[in-house]
C-alpha cells in the first residue's frame, strides 16, 4: 500500500513540476542580464555621485529597482511570447516553447504577465514613498519603461514593423540607467545617459543576432525586422558594429580618463568567437551566446565605473 501511495504520489507532482518549469521557462531567464547590468551601473553611478556628495546608498532601493526592472522586463518577454505565438510568429523550431509545446496556455501567460506588471507598479510605490527623487520624475521614466516593454509586441507592435530595435535600445539602456540612477540620487543628471551607450550597443546585438538567425521565418509569418530589410551579409556587418563598438569606446575611455576602463576588454577573445560564429552561419545559440558576453563584459564595465569613481 505504501508503494502504491508512493508512486501515486509522483504521478500527481509531475504535472506540477512541468507547470512550474514551464513559468520559468516563459520568464526566458537567460536575458534578465540585459536589463539587471543596466541597473547595476545605474546604482554605481548614483553611487559614485551620492559619495561626492555626502549621501548615503540605499540597499533597500536598490533591490527594489532590480524587483521593479526584472518584473517588467520578464512581463515583456511574456507580451512577446503571447503575441508572437499568436501572429504565427514562433514555429516548431523556435526558442520559445512555451505555448508551442503547450507549458502553459495562453491564460496561463496572460495571467503571469499580468502578476508580474503588478508587482513591478507595488515595488515603484514603496521606491516612491522612501526615495528623495521627485514622484512625477521617477513615474515618467517608469512607465515609460514598462510601456516600451508591452508596445514591443502589445499593441502597435513595434517588433513586426522593423521598430523593435528602437524600443530595445531605449528600455534597455537610458531608462534602466536612469531609473536605477534617479531612484538612487534623488535627482536626474543627463550624463547618466552616455555611460549606457556601450552596454545598450551590446543588448541590441542581442536582439539582432535573434532576428537575424529567424529571418526566414519572420519573413515567413509577413512581419518586418532589420535583419530581413539588411538581409543577411548587411545583418552580419551591423552585428560586428553593434559588438565591437563598444570595445572602442572602452579603449579610448581607458586612454583618455582612466586605465580602468580597459577592464571590459578581457571579454574580447568572446566577442571576436561570437563574430566567427555569425560569420560561419552558426547562428542557433547565437543570441544566448551574445547574452553571456553582454553579462561578463557589462560586469567589467560596472567595476571600473566603481573603481574609477566617475559620474
């Protein structure tokens, strides 16, 4: 009888534990580095600025503002998979599974989406009530952040009309900067901006080495991308743009304010494999592949940021 029990037991909890894997399947958990890094450099600027100016850091705020940007950006990736699945988008031989191997149903995504708006708008309340920035400062680029990360695929849609790079390269660098930033400090200081510029140039490979290995399949499904308006040879040259830029930019920080801004440049010899790969057509993890570049290398540039004490 005990045995009996035993394996009716795990016949009940298997589908449990699927549904389980399959929420955070959906989250795509290998991406939060492109919104996570952003924050973190934020802080350290705000950081950076708060010890120049006599006041504290706030650890509470920080972990909220990571609470209120992972929400939103896993919310976005749910509006994603929602109406791409639905615009017949994803295929048999996509990435994302989540409603094509039927982990979750279409409710179930709507639903999740929907708990982790919420918690993202709890978190932005209680920031407001303990941060020194003014409400309506802090409302404006929130919003603006979450909205970004709805319209990408909600709404108008910007993805399916070759505007999702600009939406990306807007969430995921100047308004989680200055966000993380303002939340920080109290204040709004434009400069903030321009320390995003190498992390969002990396984010945005990201998203084109993605679009760039579905172009075919996005052509299929009648939706337009950058990549399949470049096409290919055009898509390879913009993604070594878009990767190797931001070494430039590290190099001549490092001649011009300090030698710690070489620090990124380790990550390197990743860069130039993730080139081969593009180059060879060895696109399937690509995307992943580029997430794992951005993470190190955003790592390296947020410690020299640190070390280097500059706002």
């Amino acid at each position: 009888m005990a045995a009996t029990a035993s394996t009716s037991n795990q016949v009940r909890n298997k589908p449990s534990q699927a549904k389980w894997l399959g929420y955070v399947l959906a989250l795509r958990p290998w991406s939060f580095a492109a919104s996570f890094i952003p924050v973190l450099l934020g802080s350290v600027l705000s950081y950076n600025y708060n010890y120049n100016s006599t006041q504290s850091f706030s650890w509470p705020i920080f972990l909220l503002t990571v609470i209120v940007t992972l929400s939103v950006h896993g919310a976005g990736n749910l509006v994603n998979t929602y109406y791409d699945f639905h615009r017949g988008v994803d295929y048999d031989g996509a990435d994302d599974r989540t409603l094509i191997d039927h982990l979750l149903t279409a409710d179930e995504v709507v639903r999740f989406g929907a708990i982790l708006y919420t918690i993202a708008c709890f978190a932005f309340a209680v920031i407001v009530c303990f941060s020194q920035a003014r409400m309506e400062v802090l409302a404006f680029v929130f919003f603006g952040g979450l909205s970004g990360s709805f319209q990408y695929t909600g709404g108008f849609g910007f993805k399916y009309y070759a505007l999702g790079d600009i939406m990306i390269f807007i969430s995921f660098g100047p308004i989680a900067v200055l966000f993380a930033f303002i939340a920080q400090a109290g204040v709004c200081v434009v400069r903030v901006v321009y320390y995003a510029i190498p992390l969002v140039l990396i984010t945005e490979a990201i998203l084109h080495s993605n679009n760039a290995r579905d172009l075919e399949s996005d052509k299929r499904a009648g939706i337009i991308t950058l990549a399949i308006i470049l096409g290919y040879k055009r898509s390879y040259i913009l993604y070594v743009i878009l990767l190797f830029t931001p070494y430039l930019i590290f190099a001549c920080m490092a001649i011009i304010s300090s030698p710690f801004y070489a620090l990124p440049l380790i990550t390197l010899y990743g860069g130039l494999n993730l080139e081969k790969q593009f180059r060879q057509g060895n696109l399937r993890k690509l995307p992943v592949e580029t997430a794992r570049l951005n993470l190190l290398l955003g790592i390296m540039y947020v410690l020299s940021c640190f070390l280097t004490g500059d706002i």
